[in-house]
C-alpha cells in the first residue's frame, strides 16, 4: 500500500522529514484503540476558506482564460463543485517540522495532558491505503496570488498565509456521493457522518510518543500505561521545551 501520486500533492524536498501529530489524550487513546488515523470533513473545520478558490481568482479569470476562450461560467461551475464537494472531503493533518514545536502545543493540545506523535514523511507515505493522497499544504495571499485552477484537489491544499506557521501536511481522501444507478454525482445526498478512520499500522509508523512539556510526572506514566496495555512499545518522551534555563 501507499498513497495515490497526484500532481496537486506535493512531497517535501526531504522525504526523511519529520512529522508531528499533536493531541490530547483521549484522541491519543482513540488512535490506540482504533489503529487508525481519523480524517474529518473539510466543512466542519473552522477556517471558512477550506476549499475555497482566492479572490484575485475571481478577478483574473476573465484576462487568463481570454485567449482560450473559455468561458468565465466554467470558472464558477468548477467553484460551485468544489464548494458542494467539500462535504464529501476528508482530512488529516500534520506538522512538518524536524523539531518539536511549541506553538503546536499552544495550538493544538488545550491542556498539559496531551501527546505529540512523531514519525516521518516517508513512513506515512508508504503505509497509507490506496484512494489517499498526502503532501504539502501551500500558503498564498488570497488577494494577490493565483490559486491553481483545473483540478478540484487544488483548493484543498492551499491555505492562507495567516495559517504558514502550521506548516501543515495533509492526508486527503474524498468520496464523493454517486447515484447506484449509473455513478453519477449526486450532491443532493446527505453526509451523515463526521469524517472517516483510515487503518494505518500504528508500529511502523510511530517513532516516539511525546509527552507535553507542561504534563505532570503521573501523565508520563498514564501514557506509557496505556501503550503497553494496546501491546506497543513506541519510545516516550517527556518535552524538555519546558526546561528551565540557566544562566
């Protein structure tokens, strides 16, 4: 197994990169029990601008596509696609980083009882299931630059540059509704879940568990319980990023 080659998708120039996952504990617990990777919809997330084109798109549109004649309406029929595709998009993020980080514990573990796991580029790559894509999120101002157009994937790993300290690498999978009868798209069902589980092989992709820099000495030893319970010997460590300094 290993993830779908796209264009849209791009690898870091090192493949042997880091990779961080930060989390509290009980989807750190989740992750065990399930042995798998949850990948939300696109449209529960926060940010509004998930999926969507940039404004100096909308501007452009007419002077880039003049001398192919195209149509400025396929610009907003491929729009109005994407937007209804978003529902049936679904997403996992991480850090790329050869470092720890600690603004991603600020940002994504709420309180000092949570985990970072840690693995890399490579290893991900290759255990993720056919039908998933994964690489590099693009970081653009959405009212100067050009977002990509011609393929529905590519709004999906574009962000703005509000949000490049992430320095996100995304997993994506997209199953969009079609009708049993003839496989056509039919927008007008409904999602009735939250995302999807991917199985992953949590051994090989694991290099070491984490620990908040902020955690009590007893959470240490919480997590370190519960791997060995889930049959695990993944190395763990206590983030020194709250060491005291000297002088």
């Amino acid at each position: 197994m290993a993830a779908e080659q796209h264009p849209c998708f791009e690898a870091p120039e090192n493949l042997e990169t880091k990779i961080w996952r930060y989390m509290d504990f009980t989807k750190f617990m989740s992750l065990l029990d399930t042995s798998s990777l949850f990948l939300s919809r696109v449209d529960k997330f926060d940010d509004p601008y998930e999926g969507a084109t940039s404004h100096f798109n909308i501007t452009a549109r007419p002077m880039v596509y003049a001398d192919a004649k195209i149509p400025v309406e396929v610009g907003h029929q491929l729009g109005e696609f994407i937007r209804r595709s978003r529902e049936w998009t679904y997403v996992n993020c991480w850090h790329l980083n050869d470092h720890e980080s600690a603004a991603m514990w600020k940002l994504y573990a709420q309180t000092n009882e949570a985990v970072a796991i840690q693995s890399r580029f490579s290893v991900l790559q290759d255990l993720l299931p056919e039908k998933t894509y994964v690489g590099r999120v693009k970081y653009i101002d959405y009212d100067k630059d050009w977002l990509p157009e011609g393929n529905g994937f590519w709004p999906f790993v574009h962000k703005r540059k509000s949000f490049e300290h992430e320095k996100e690498l995304r997993i994506l999978s997209q199953e969009l509704p079609l009708n049993a009868s003839d496989d056509t798209i039919n927008f007008n069902q409904k999602n009735d879940t939250f995302g999807k589980n991917i199985e992953i092989d949590l051994n090989q992709l694991i290099e070491a568990v984490y620990i908040s820099p902020d955690a009590p000495a007893w959470f240490f030893e919480l997590v370190k319980g519960a791997i060995d319970r889930y049959g695990y010997s993944f190395q763990v460590i206590q983030s020194d990023l709250a060491r005291k300094p000297v002088y």
